[in-house]
C-alpha cells in the first residue's frame, strides 16, 4: 500500500514537473550525495593527496597485492585525480598517472629504486633473512656494475656457441611433433641460459641440479603471498617456504663456488671472474640471486609471449623469418658441414643489433602490450612536489605501466599487436614521454 501510494507521488511529480528539470535535480541529487560519500571516504590531508582510506587500512589495501592493476585502475577512476594514496600497515604509498607524475618518477634523485621493491614485492630472496653476512651486495649500483662487467660485448660473444650447444640439446628434448607449451619449454630454456650466464660450467651442463635449482626458484615465487609480504616475521608456511627455499639455494651455490675455488682448471665463467675478484662467496651468492630474480620472469614471459604473438601473424612471422634467413645467408658460412645450430655463434653481436630491425619491432611491442605491472619506487630522501601535492619521505610511489602502454592517446588500438607502430611516420612511442618503458626509464642506480 505504502509502496504504492508512494509510487503513485512520484509518477504524479513526473507528469507534473518538466523532464529536464527532474534530470537537473537527480543530477544535482547524485552529485551532492557523491561529494559526501567522496569526502568521507576519501579524505585528503595537508599534503593535498587524496587518501582513499576505508574502514582498515589491510582491507583497502588488500587487491594491492591480489589485484594490482584493478585496484590502481578503478581507484583511478573514482577519485579522478591523477595521484592517491593509501596505508600499507603503517606505510603510505601513493598512486601516481600522468606525464607530471611519470616524469616525477623516473628522474627525481629522491625516489629509490631498491628499497621500492623491498617491502611490497618480495620474491627475490634476502641472504640477511637467513642471517648471512650481506653488507652492500643488495645494493642496485652494486650489481649493475658487476652486470656490466659480466655481461658485455666481449663475453657474449665468447659463450654464444656454448648457448647456442645448450638451446640445442634442450630443444632436441621436445621430440618431433611441433608442438610446446611455451609457458614450460620456453621458460626452461631462459632458466638454464641464465644459470649459465650467471655461474658456472658445471652447473650449466648439470640438469639435473639446473631442475633443482629451479623448484626452489619457484618455490620463492609462490612464497611471496600477500601475508607474507604484510608479516615476514609470522611463522606461516609461505615465510617458512622461503627461508628453507633460500638457505637451499645458498648451500646448492656455495658448492660450485667451492668446486671453482678449488679447481685447477682456469676458466672465466661468471664464478670464476668474482672469485678472481676477491668477493667471498655470500656476495657471489648474492650476485647469482639478483641475476636469477632479474632476469628470469621478464626475459621468460615476454620470450613466451612474442613466439605466440608470432604464431597468430603471418605477416610478421614472414619478416622474422625473412631476417634470420638473410643473418644466416649473409654472416655465416653457407657452404660450411656445421649443423645448422652452431651457425649463428659467428654472427657478430654488432650485426645482431644492427641487422635484426624485425625482431627489435616484435619485441618491442609484445613489451608494451604484456610488460603492464606497477613499478615501485621509495621517497628516501626530502618531501618532493608533484603537481600542487606534496610526497611525504618514506612513501612508497607505485606506478602502474599500463597508463601509458596501454593509453589510446599514445598507442592507437593499444591492445591491437603491430610492430608497425614504432616505425617512421607513426613513431607512437615518441608522443609523450616516457611512453615506452619496456626496459625502463629515466635514472639509473
Ligand atoms: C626481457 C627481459 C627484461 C626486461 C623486459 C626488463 C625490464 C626492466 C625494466 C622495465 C626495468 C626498470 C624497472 C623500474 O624502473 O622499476 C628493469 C630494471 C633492471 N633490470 Fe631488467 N629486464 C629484463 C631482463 C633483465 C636481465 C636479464 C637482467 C640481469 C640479469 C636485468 C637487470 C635489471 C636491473 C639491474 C635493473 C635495475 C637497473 C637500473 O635501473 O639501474 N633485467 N628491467
């Protein structure tokens, strides 16, 4: 009865009121009630920073770790601002989009790119939670010199036939019938190439300790759950996983560091050449896990992606094809008995990048369209201005990759594969900045 009287009222206001007007005032209506509901839920404090708060800090902050993208996104789109926050525990970390907020993020001195990581993203294991002595080798300038050392020209020119012997007897092992799983077979083959890269000989040519090596690797992946991240003190299986994980890795290493240390056979695996530099083994340790957990997931998903990428266009994998026939046809020995595999080994690293534009442009685009997480940083230093609002030092800044790999603005049809669109005349890349930020951007540490 009441309901009906009730709709009655409201179908006699309708017929009597003009529509616009009741359009006007259910906008109105909708408005005030959003400011209210904004303003209580989302409060901003002296730094201008909207705070989307919540009832418990853990609960908002949850689909952080369990749905990133959705939760940035969507927060995003309710606040309508360009920059957020919210509490991690008794930590702020504040959401930035935008050209202002990017440029922020890549070049300010104050913002740190390790201790970014260290707390919301913990896969990687670290020697000082099982208590090893770990001084500077957590330290990004650290291992980015030793890379640089390690990983040149020079040195992949040396162990390209030894890859080349590896990529072969692996793939030997999928058998005739064409068809992998690349999120398996793939994966393998970056695993056992970057254990190669990253250690030594014996342990390279050793699959059954490469396997090992690799459960506990994954092992430390699954290892980093939201609580554990939250709680690594509490005793759960997650934090335990990952001690037992990590100490395993520790004594697997520390037994080829020992067998190099002891060996009369020179060599200049990568071992080798930190032993002759004098690092004790907790550093050459440590250099192995950075390599691992640096190297393996990006390297590992996007090779899996741009092989099926591949698959699905004809038009590209025709140039691909096209390009690696002309490498062969124009840089090895035609006439030469070798197997086909040993071939490429003498094709300078120089003509690889100067001669494989195909490729590069493949690569490149299965990097916009797959490489989407949020990257981290921390404001280690002073409070920094961006826009009219204020980053408190000690926040964490999160930015999610996907506002401009993925922006319409940018890249036309952004979830559309085409290599096309880095080339000249479209150069999409070049319209904002920072607008590819497949291998990173901005400074380095
Ligand atoms: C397809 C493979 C790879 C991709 C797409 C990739 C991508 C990236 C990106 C986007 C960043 C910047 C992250 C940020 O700004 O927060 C980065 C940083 C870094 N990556 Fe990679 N990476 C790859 C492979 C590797 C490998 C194999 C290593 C070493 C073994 C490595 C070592 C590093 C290091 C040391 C940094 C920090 C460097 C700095 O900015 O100073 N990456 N990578």
């Amino acid at each position: 009865m009441a309901a009906n009287s009730t709709t009655t009222i409201f179908s006699r206001i309708s017929q009597d009121i003009p529509v616009n007007f009741i359009n006007i005032a259910a906008a109105s209506a909708v408005g005030l009630l959003s400011a209210f509901f904004y303003s209580t839920l989302f409060s901003s404090r002296n730094d201008g920073i909207i705070d989307i708060g919540g009832v418990s800090s853990i609960l908002t902050a949850w689909p952080f770790f369990t749905k990133r993208y959705d939760f940035l996104k969507s927060n995003f789109q309710k606040t309508r601002e360009v920059i957020f926050k919210f509490k991690i525990l008794h930590h702020t970390v504040v959401a930035i989009r935008g050209e202002e907020g990017r440029k922020a993020f890549f070049d300010n001195k104050s913002l740190n790119f390790s201790e970014g990581y260290k707390i919301l993203m913990g896969a990687a294991p670290r020697l000082s939670d099982i208590s090893m002595n770990h001084k500077n080798i957590e330290h990004v300038s650290w291992f980015n010199k030793r890379l640089a050392q390690l990983l040149n020209r020079r040195r992949l020119e040396d162990v390209l036939p030894t890859l080349l012997e590896d990529l072969d007897r692996q793939m030997t092992g999928w058998g005739t019938e064409c068809t992998i799983d690349p999120f398996r077979n793939v994966y393998d083959l970056v695993f056992s190439m970057t254990v190669r890269m990253g250690t030594c000989d014996e342990l390279a040519r050793d699959p059954v300790a490469i396997k090992h090596i690799q459960s506990l690797y994954w092992t430390l992946e699954k290892s980093a759950t939201p609580t554990a991240l939250l709680l690594p003190w509490l005793p759960i299986r997650a934090n335990k996983n990952k001690e037992a994980a990590t100490k395993e890795l520790f004594s697997v290493f520390q037994s080829y560091i020992e067998q190099r240390r002891n060996s009369n056979a020179p060599r200049s695996d990568t071992i080798d050449v930190l032993l002759a530099d004098g690092l004790d083994n907790t550093a050459i340790i440590g250099f192995i896990l950075a390599v691992l957990f640096a190297g393996v997931i990006n390297t590992g998903i996007n090779s899996c992606w741009a092989l099926i990428f591949l698959c699905t266009n004809k038009e590209w994998r025709a140039k691909v094809q096209a390009e690696v026939n002309a490498l062969i046809a124009n840089h090895t020995n035609t006439t030469s008995s070798d197997p086909l595999h040993k071939r490429p080994a003498t094709i300078p690293v120089s003509v690889w990048e100067d001669e494989t534009p195909c490729m590069d442009a493949v690569i490149r685009e299965t990097l916009r369209i797959v490489f989407n997480g949020t990257l981290l940083r921390r404001n280690v230093e002073e409070d920094l201005g961006i826009k009219d609002k204020t980053v408190g030092k000690g926040a964490f800044l999160a930015y999610q990759v996907a506002d401009v790999h993925l922006n319409p603005d940018i890249y036309r049809d952004p979830l559309v594969f085409d290599p096309d669109r880095f080339g000249p005349g479209r150069d999409e890349d070049k319209k904002a900045q920072y607008a590819f930020l497949g291998w990173g951007a901005g400074r380095h540490y």
